[in-house]
C-alpha cells in the first residue's frame, strides 16, 4: 500500500443510511427498518463506493459504525481538488465566510423574527437588500396573511411583601395591560366552588410551579440516590395535582393577568412561546421567580405584582412574506435546486438556533455560488419563509407548480448550530445513493463525524426528486438536532442567542450546502423520476 493510499484509506467515512424513530416529529419516526451502510473510501484519488446492505442487522451494525466515525474523524482541509468551483467555494466559504457578519445583522440588530411582526418583514426587507447587494435577483413573495402584532417593553416588579424586579416577559400575542401597567395580588389557581368569584383585579398562576429549578443532572450528580428519586416523584406529583383552568373563564372573571413558567429543565432556561388569551395580559416568569411568587401566596405571606405588557396587536393581520432569490440556470432553467430554511422564530431570544442559522447557512451559501458559481447549469433558488413555528407552510410549492415539477433536489435545514452528521427525509428510490454521489467529492473537513442518511420511510412524501433536511449531529452520533444542547437550552427559550452559534460549524455547512447545490446543478443525471420538459 502506497503513501496516498494509506492516507485516503485512513479517511474512510461511513454514512449509515437507516430509519429509526429517534425524534419526537412523528413523519420521522418508522419502525426499524432498511438499513444500509454506505461506506466510501477515497482511494488514489478516486472515490470508491462501497454499499452494504445489512437489513435488520443495524443494531449491531450501527454500533459497529459509530465505532468507525470515532476512528475516522477528519481534521482540517484533508481534500485538495482538481474542481476549480468546489476549491474556490470552499476557500471562500471556510477563509472569508460572512455568516459570523450577517448573523450580527439579522439576530442583534433585527432580533427575534416571530411570524406576522414588523420584526418579521424587517428581515425578509434585510434580505432582500443583502441578495441585491450580491447581484443576486431577490424579491418578498407574500404566502399568507397573519397576526400583526409588535413587542413593547413588558416586566414584572414584586412590590409586597418586599420589592424585586423579577424576571418576567410578556408571551408572544398577549394582550396588554392598561397603560403604565397594572397592580395587584398574586394567587394560586383553584378549580374548587366559588374561586373564580374571587381573582377579579388578581393576577393568577395559571401553571403548576416547579418544586425547585436546579436540573436533574445536577441532582443526579450531588443527592443521594434515593433523595433524588425521591424529588423526582414530588415533582411528578406537584404537577399532576395542579388544577387545569379555563383561560377563558378566568378572562371573563376579570383577572388583571396570567402568570405561567414554562421551565425547559436548564439553569435558567424557559421555553416562551404564544399566549392564548385574547383579553388578559400573560406572562412567562423565570422558574425562581414563579415558584418565588408560588410559595408566598401558599404560605399566606400575599405576593402583589406591578405588570407592564406594553404590546400592541393590529387590528388587521398583515402579510407574511416568503424571501426568494434566485440564480438562473443556464442549460435547464427549468430544473431547479431548492435551498430553504425559515426565517421566523419565537421571540423571547433572538431566533438565533431556530432558526437564525438555517437562515445564514443559505444567505451566505448564495453569496458563495454567485461568487464562484454564478452562472449555474441548473436554476438555484432560496426561500426563506414565515409561519414555522405556527405549524403553517410557506406554501412556496403550491405557489410555484412549475418548481416542483421541475425539481433536481430540495436542501433544508434546521437544526441549529452543530456540524451536519445526518441527512434525514429522502423518501424517493434513489435519493440516498444520489446524496452520497453528491457529497462524495466535497471536502471531509465539511462534515467531520461523517453523515448518516435516514429515509423518511414514507414513500407518499416523495415528490419525484429528493428532498434532503440537513441535521447536526454530535461526535457520537447520539441523535440528530441535538448537539449543542439543542434541548433544554436553546430550543423555544430565552436563551437562544447569538453567542450560542459555533461559527465554525456554520462556516462548514454553509460552504457544505453552496457545494451540494453545485453537486445537484452539475448532475449528468435528472434526478426527477420523471424528467421535467425544459421546453414549456
Ligand atoms: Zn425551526
């Protein structure tokens, strides 16, 4: 064995194609089922597949994987390529990247993106200028009409028995309090006879409080094991005793405000999301303070609050836009590479992991391809669309059938930060061996735990060319869309914010994503089952 050929065959990376129900989206989850090893070594300079089907031995087999990736990591830039485009995105992305510049932008200066607010269309408007800015072509498609509504400063004083700021902000869509804010006592939600009689003018707390704030693994490691079980199930406990009340029934009670905490399970970390009240002002108080407020009005000591929500709801909805910008095809316009991601987020952070990066990795993966592939084979377009995280679509494919007919591969991605370790969601014969050819000649730095590709196991959601979610993984490949500590700490909380982005993660998928839409536009193959006609 040669000099070249040991160093190429030191590099193996394995892609474990498999399905297995690893997440809490239900499409995703399929019984075990198909799997497949791919494994490619790059050899003299060629890339050589490997493909090994082991069916239901993935168990073993899997494990046998992880054991390779370990093995196998790649370190810095291991390829060097004859391909001018591939080396040139890759320079550019990895040496000169924007994304670290644009996130400052989009996550600082605009902030939080949540659907229908001003903030929302503010970054679709940012959007637009920077693809300008590029040359890149770039307009705001309007997709639906939603809730117009815009933050204002919200906070909490505990002014009795003894005065505290507490950490509190108003939920996304609450109504207001009057203006200058509202006073009153804080009490515990009761379902017995006769309570909602008596919360008029109060302020009530509407969800069970958490027995104490401080995470299991930190329980895990200090009490003793049988003290911590033993506070578990308090917990447990606590929270299914708690009464569940009406929140319409308390708004027609004339409560002056809802107080909720919705502890994600982290030091200091709250999921925020949407209210559900249309006239009551509601808010989310940290774990401490809410359990602060909880344990005076159960031991009689009569915690009043100053609230402020000085929010402001439209009276009309107003329009939610998709972002597209577009480089044409030169030998098939009509066949087209999607990228996309979301632009919206929930808005108690910055919408920095969910999904501020996705929205990054394909702003700064167009400016590359224009840069060093402007003139594609194939139509590259981006969409950055609104409604994510209300369950709504973009409704981008509806609204462009000749898109879809003429569709060569679909790019998403939303998973916060984190290097790509998996590929999840192809769902057509084919698309698993078409993603492996793609990634085949890409530089291994771009994915340092290799990639595994997951099949949706659904055929019905094949829309005739692949559709490929690109997901983070961790070193070990534990599970997908939660390295970093996706979950408790940066999904829906208050703490996902711009410092939390490893940029050079970023960097890498940003550059991984231009080279795969390069991969997909260069084809020789149509990977539509049914070519689409370039000739309309
Ligand atoms: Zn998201």
């Amino acid at each position: 064995m040669g000099d070249l050929e040991r160093r190429f065959a030191s590099v193996e990376k394995v892609a474990t194609v498999y399905s297995r129900c690893s997440m809490p989206y239900q499409h995703f989850c399929h019984s075990l089922r198909n799997y497949v090893t791919l494994s490619y070594m790059a050899y003299s300079g060629q890339l050589m597949f490997r493909i090994i089907f082991f069916g239901a031995l993935f168990l073993a087999l899997g494990l046998g994987a992880h054991t390779a990736i370990a093995q196998n990591v790649i370190n810095g830039p291991s390829v060097s390529t004859a391909d001018s485009v591939i080396g040139r995105i890759y320079l550019e992305g990895m040496q000169h990247s924007h994304a670290e510049t644009l996130a400052q932008v989009l996550m600082d200066s605009i902030g939080p993106r949540l659907t229908g607010t001003p903030a929302n269309r503010a970054a679709n408007n940012w959007l637009v200028r920077t693809y300008t800015a590029w040359g890149i072509p770039a307009r705001n498609e309007q997709s639906r009409i939603y809730r117009n509504w815009t933050r204002g400063p919200s906070r909490i004083e505990l002014m009795a028995p003894r005065v505290r700021s507490l950490e509190a902000t108003a939920l996304a869509w609450s109504p207001a309090t009057p203006p200058g804010g509202v006073t009153g006592d804080v009490v515990l939600a009761r379902d017995s006879a006769g309570w909602l009689e008596t919360v008029r003018g109060k302020f009530v707390l509407l969800t069970a409080p958490e027995i104490n704030c401080r995470p299991d693994s930190s329980w895990a490691r200090y009490a003793l094991p049988a003290e911590y079980q033993a506070m578990r199930a308090a917990r447990d406990s606590a929270s299914r005793v708690w009464p569940v009340v009406d929140i319409s029934k308390l708004e027609a009670a004339g409560v002056a405000g809802i107080l909720t905490s919705k502890w994600a399970g982290g030091w200091g970390v709250d999921k925020i999301i949407g209210a559900q009240a249309t006239i009551a002002p509601v808010f989310d108080l940290s774990c401490e303070d809410y359990s602060l407020l909880a344990r005076l009005a159960t031991h009689g000591q009569h915690p009043r609050i100053h609230a402020v929500a000085d929010v402001h709801m439209a009276p009309k909805e107003a329009p939610l836009y998709n972002t597209i910008a577009e480089l044409k095809g030169t030998e098939h316009p009509n066949q087209y590479i999607i990228l996309s991601a979301h632009l919206d987020s929930w808005d108690s952070g910055s919408g920095a992991i969910d999904d501020g990066t996705g929205t990054i990795i394909m702003l700064e993966a167009m400016r590359l391809l224009k840069l060093a592939y402007p003139h594609p084979k194939r139509t590259i377009i981006v969409e950055q669309w609104s409604g994510e995280e209300q369950w709504m679509s973009g409704l981008f494919h509806q609204k462009h059938p000749e898109v879809v007919r003429g569709l060569q591969a679909e790019l998403t991605q939303d998973s916060g930060t984190g290097a790509i370790g998996y590929v999840i969601g192809p769902s057509c014969p084919g698309d698993s061996m078409t993603f492996a050819r793609w990634v085949a000649p890409l530089p291994t730095s771009l994915i340092p735990y290799g990639i595994r590709i997951q099949p949706s196991g659904d055929t019905t959601t094949c829309r005739y060319a692949p559709s490929f979610e690109l997901y983070s993984s961790d070193r070990d490949h534990d599970r997908y869309s939660t390295a970093w500590d996706y979950e408790p700490y940066t999904y829906h909380t208050n703490r996902d914010t711009f410092d939390k982005i490893n940029f050079n993660d970023l960097k890498r998928t940003a550059t991984l994503v231009a080279l795969l839409a390069y991969e997909a536009s260069e084809d020789h193959h149509t990977t539509r089952l049914q070519p689409p006609d370039d000739h309309p």
